[in-house]
C-alpha cells in the first residue's frame, strides 16, 4: 500500500519553531510520508530553526524580498504553491496558525482539491483589523480547512459557534512539544553576551514587532522600555530585535544607549528558548511566547489591546498591558516589585499542553484518512 503522503508548510520562524516537530512526528509513522514545503516569508529566520531541528526542507518557494508587502507574499506563495503541489502530489497540506504562508498554503490547496488540516486553529479576536493580518487570515483558512486541530476547548468552541462541527480535534499547542527537546540547564547561548547577562538581577525579556504596532504604539511601548531601564537598576532587559526595517528604526530612535538594555539580533529558537527558561519575565507583543513562557514559569505581559488566547489570560499566566506607556511601566514594575503578585503569575497552570500535541494531530490525522479504528481522543487542559 502506497503511504499517505501529507505536506506541512509554513514559512514564517514561529511556525517553523510549532511544525517542525509535527514534520518529525509524522515522519516517525510508518503509513505516513511526511513531506516539508517552506515559503521563506522570512528567510533567515526560519532558517535558524530549521538548522535547530535539523530539517531539510522537500521543496522551498524562497520568496522573501525587501520591504515585502502583504500582497507580494500572498501572490508569491500561490503561485510557487502551484508547482509545489503538482510536484510532490501530497494526499493532506498542513498550515499552521494564521500567516500570509498559512492563508496562501490553504488557498492554493483548495485550488488543487487537496483536502486542508488546519494546526493551531480556533483561535480568535473578533477584530479584524487586530491582529492584522492574522485574525482575517485565521477565518480564511477556517472556512478552507477540512481538519481542525485546536489547541484548547476555547478555540473548538469558537469554530462550533461559526458552523464548523466535523473533524475538529483538541490538541494542546506543537510549541510544548518544542520546547520539550530545545531547553537544556547546561545550555550555553552561542551569542556570548547571553552567557554573562547577570541572571542573579531581574532580567525581562522583551520582543515587539506585530504590524498592528507600527507607529504610535511602537514608540509608547519603546518609550516604556526605556522607562523601566532607567527607573529600575535592578532590572536588565534583552531584547532580540526583529529584522523589519520599521522595528529596527524605531529600535534605534528610541531604545539605542539606553543603560542596561541589550540589543540582540533575532535568535534561534533553542537560544531563544533557553534565555526565556533564565529570565524574570517577559514583555511582548508576540502570539507564540504566551504559550511558551507560561510553560517555562514566567509570568507574561503581552503589549497588545487584545489577545487571540484568552485562556492565557483566564489562568492567569497571561495579563495584558497594552500599548500606553504608562500602563506598560506600571504593569512591568508591579511584577518586579510585589513578589506575591509575580509568583501568582509564575505558578499558574499552563493551559496549553502537556507536550504531546503532535502525536494527537498524527493520530488524528491517521484517523481520518482512515488509518487507524479509533478517533483519538481529545486533550483535556
């Protein structure tokens, strides 16, 4: 009997760190070949973790360009998609969250007639414009897909409530699963500056880069950085600054010089990883890092108005903080200041997974492609 031949594609370096491990997994099955398809809407980036989890990419769009637009890569990816997919001839396309790789993945195998599995679906703002582009992208490919897997109850809910009732699956969130083989206590950071950030002060975690920021919330939020490096002696910030020309400049005008702030190049997801497993707390405005840090014990203030994952925040892991200065500072200077309030944060429940959501998608997937008897059953938080 022929395998099941099932293409994961992502382009982006958070859903390299979410599937690279689901590539692996199904890559394990004997009925399965598990086939890898990249964009490279960021290049560099998702090339860093492709070297950590030592995956060698079937197929690669290479589309990143300079000052890319929203509409470059969408029309980019659909059409290199095409000669992909008629290539390696796969019988499921997988697509991860909520990109213009994941919406234009979706779209072009929907061309194809070649049936969609959506990994991390459900989640929802119901604003959208906020994030942008991700929310429309998000209700696009949910209207595609024809397999769903959800990394919690909430996100189920929110596709039953749209209509959506068949095939969907309660996973637990692939990062879990990453950060199960990235983080490591004799890990040494091939950035050196990493190796001797003194760990004994408070040392915050900063990322900011969503689109939705640009302008005058990215430069409350730079400001705020800056007030907390300066108000608080105590407190080291490390910020590994994205590649977008409109963060780097914003980076520069605001937070260059400042005193105790750490201007890092973006890094790899183990880096990455294991500088959040040694910090105090982290500040960001990312998706990824409110599943990762609660995992690792760190409290989390996301620097947005909204969040797509509202059971961060019900369990308390997860507070928003938004993007006034103000609010910023004194959010941050709550947590380094009142220890009850910060160990409230650090030892709540995690909602996101016990590290095995890869092995339910695979099982899932084998379920309805007819390869197994049984339907998995659903993870329970």
């Amino acid at each position: 009997m022929d395998k099941l031949r099932i293409m994961s594609v992502f382009g982006t370096r958070p859903e390299a760190i979410k599937m690279c491990p689901l590539v692996k997994e199904l890559a394990s099955r004997p009925q399965i070949e598990s086939l890898c398809c990249v964009t490279a809407q960021h290049r560099q980036m998702l090339d860093s973790v492709l070297d950590v989890f030592d995956l060698k990419p079937d197929w690669d769009l290479d589309i990143m360009t300079p000052r890319q637009t929203l509409s470059t890569i969408t029309s980019k990816c659909l059409t290199g998609m095409d000669e992909a997919l008629e290539a390696l001839r796969p019988d499921v396309v997988l697509v991860h969250g909520d990109t213009s790789t994941t919406f234009a993945g979706a779209l072009s195998a929907f061309y194809h007639q070649i049936p969609v599995g959506h990994v991390e679906a459900g989640l929802r703002t119901y604003d959208k414009y906020s994030p942008f582009p991700e929310e429309m992208n998000r209700l696009l490919v949910s209207g595609i897909a024809d397999m769903y897997f959800c990394p919690t109850a909430g996100n189920r809910e929110n596709l039953v409530r749209e209509g959506h009732t068949e095939n969907l699956f309660i996973t637990g969130n692939t990062v879990i699963d990453a950060l199960k083989t990235t983080v490591k206590e004799d890990y040494r950071f091939s950035t050196e500056e990493l190796n001797t950030l003194p760990y004994e002060k408070k040392v915050v975690l900063v990322t900011c880069h969503r689109r939705e920021n640009y302008g005058e919330p990215m430069r409350n939020i730079m400001l705020a950085l800056r007030q907390i490096a300066e108000q608080r002696p105590d407190v080291e910030l490390v910020y590994p600054v994205h590649l977008s020309p409109v963060v780097r400049e914003s980076v520069d005008k605001y937070l260059r010089g400042a005193p105790r702030v750490h201007l890092i190049d973006p890094l790899p997801a183990d880096e990455m990883h294991n500088l959040m497993a040694r910090c105090y707390l982290v500040l960001t405005d990312s998706g990824g890092l409110q599943e990762e840090a609660p995992a690792l014990g760190k409290p989390v203030l996301v620097m947005r108005r909204e969040t797509e994952r509202p059971e961060a925040v019900a369990a308390g892991t997860v507070k928003l903080c938004g993007v006034v200065q103000d609010d910023i500072v004194t959010m941050a200077e709550r947590l380094i200041c009142d220890r009850a309030a910060y160990e409230r944060m650090a030892h709540a429940v995690n909602p996101y997974g016990d590290g095995h959501a890869c092995r339910r998608i695979a099982d899932a997937i084998e379920w309805r492609c007819g390869l197994r008897k049984e339907r998995p059953e659903d993870y329970q938080a």
